[in-house]
C-alpha cells in the first residue's frame, strides 16, 4: 500500500507511527510538508520528502490531507488539479465532503493520537462506502487500531467530540490526580509518575476483566466507606453535566468550524 500525507503534523505523525509498527515500509508513505523543522524529523525516520507538484506523477492508493482546517480547502483544491483520480482521504476536523471540489471521491476520516500505539478509533465516512478508496482506507486504519464506519456525516461532529477531543478531556482528569499524587510523593518525582502509569494502566486492564463500570465501581466501593463519600460529592457537584456540557461544547464547535468554511 502507497500513501501520502499532505501536511505531516500531530495525527500524520501518530498515524505514521503506528503503520510502521504495523509492518508497512517506511519507503512506501510519502511526505509533503512545508515545516522545515517537521521535514527534519520525518527525513530521521527515513520517511520520502516529495513536492507537492509531483502528485502529479506519482501513484499512490491514498492521499491523506492532514493539514489545520484553514489550509484544507486550497491543499485539496491542489491535489484535485495535480492528481485528478487519485483517491484522497481527509483527516480535517469539521470539514464536511460537500465543501470539497469533488465530494464522491473524498473518504471522510476522524482518528485519535492512539493510532501511534496500534489503538486507535477512527471513524470513517463516504458517501460510496463501496469504493475502493474506502476499502483501502478502512484497511489502512485497521492496521492502527479499531475503524467505525458511519452511515451518517454529521454523527462526525459527536464522534469528533467523545473520541479525538474527549481524549484530551481525560487527560486533563487524569492530570488532576497526577497533580494529588505529586503533593504527597513530593521528594520523588520520578517515581510518582511510574507509579501513575501503572495506575492508569491498570484501569485498561480492569476494564478488559470486566467491562462493566458500574460493577467495576462496585468492586471498590464499601456502604459508608471513602469511595461512597467521593462519589457522593462527585454527583452532588454534577460531574455528568460537566462532561455532557464539554461533548457539547466540542460538538458545537466542529458544527461551527463546518460553517465558517
Ligand atoms: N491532532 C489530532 O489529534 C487530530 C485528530 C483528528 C483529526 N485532526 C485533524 O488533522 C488535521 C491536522 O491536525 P494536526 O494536529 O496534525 O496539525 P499540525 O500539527 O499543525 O500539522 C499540519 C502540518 O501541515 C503543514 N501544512 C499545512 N499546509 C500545508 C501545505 N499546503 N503543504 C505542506 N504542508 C502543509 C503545517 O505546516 P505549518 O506549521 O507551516 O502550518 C503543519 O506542519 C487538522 O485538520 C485536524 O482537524 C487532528
């Protein structure tokens, strides 16, 4: 399989990770980026640096744009005038294919950083979910992790809120504990943090055992003991609103960034 990214930043970058770990060569992705500093770094990991201009010459079964959504309309505009069949996969955020200069050949993908570790979720949208161009990129996207077909192009937005920004709203949760942590582990640093891995690694694992949380919660939680406290205080400060309001706020504002284009 050939592909080449157009913009090679963040999520190129893990997705490039992760087909590498996956067994396909480093010479068959190529790489158009005009971030010096990032062509340095993909040059390391002898990753092809080519043109833009030579799209048109070359064949590749994918062309993935992964460009800011402000770039995105004219780098799709280019790869339309320089590689007119080629099938183009878009990883913009907010950017849906009717706003592209050829919607039927555009595959609609909203991966998350987890790609980089094989354990990805992408969520992937055509509107000919039998084309070869979709096939290949839910073949692609496989290879790092786990691939949602959608039926619909606006379940992008939720999709969009839950897995790519909700990553980030963990992170920020988990932060918090690390920050707890740190206040009593404070002459060592270092070991507080190897201690947090295996915490939160150890919730995967739980999770793995038994996926059901609230049994899970069971498992933890005594009549009147400490967790029951916790928990109280965390549905008495509403803790579901508070995250139900950060999907939404996510979620509208992937519905604005489609509209400002
Ligand atoms: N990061 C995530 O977790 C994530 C997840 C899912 C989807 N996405 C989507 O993926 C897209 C890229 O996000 P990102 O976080 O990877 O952005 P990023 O780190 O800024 O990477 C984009 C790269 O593309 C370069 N670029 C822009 N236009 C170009 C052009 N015409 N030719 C060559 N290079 C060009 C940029 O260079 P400059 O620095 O010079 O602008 C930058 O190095 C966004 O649309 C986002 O919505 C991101």
């Amino acid at each position: 399989m050939k592909i080449c990214f157009l913009g090679c930043g963040n999520i190129a970058q893990a997705i490039i990770n992760g087909l590498l770990q996956s067994g396909i060569l480093s010479s068959d992705i190529a790489c158009i980026e005009r971030n010096e500093q990032r062509v340095e770094s993909l040059k390391m990991q002898n990753l092809k640096i080519i043109e833009l201009e030579s799209l048109a010459s070359m064949d590749f079964d994918l062309i993935m744009l992964a460009v800011k959504p402000k770039d995105a309309l004219s780098a799709e505009q280019s790869i339309s005038k320089l590689a007119p069949k080629a099938n183009t996969l878009s990883l913009v955020a907010g950017i849906g294919i009717e706003k592209y200069s050829r919607p039927n050949a555009i595959v609609r993908a909203m991966p998350n950083t987890a790609c980089a570790f094989r354990k990805g979720v992408t969520a992937l949208y055509a509107e000919d979910q039998n084309s070869s161009a979709f096939k290949t990129a839910n073949n692609l996207f496989s290879k790092v992790g786990h691939v949602l077909a959608l039926q619909n192009e606006d379940e992008m937005h939720r999709f969009t809120s839950i897995i790519g920004s909700g990553q980030a709203f963990l992170f920020k949760v988990l932060n918090i504990y690390l920050q707890e942590l740190e206040k009593i582990a404070i002459t060592n640093e270092a070991a507080a943090k190897s201690m947090f891995q295996d915490f939160i690694s150890s919730l995967s694992d739980s999770f793995s055992q038994e996926q059901n949380f609230e049994s899970l919660i069971n498992k933890i939680k005594s009549p009147g003991g400490t967790t029951q406290a916790g928990l109280e205080s965390l549905e008495k400060n509403n803790l579901d609103k508070i995250l139900q309001d950060a999907f939404q706020a996510a979620e509208d504002r992937s519905i604005e960034i489609s509209n400002e284009q």
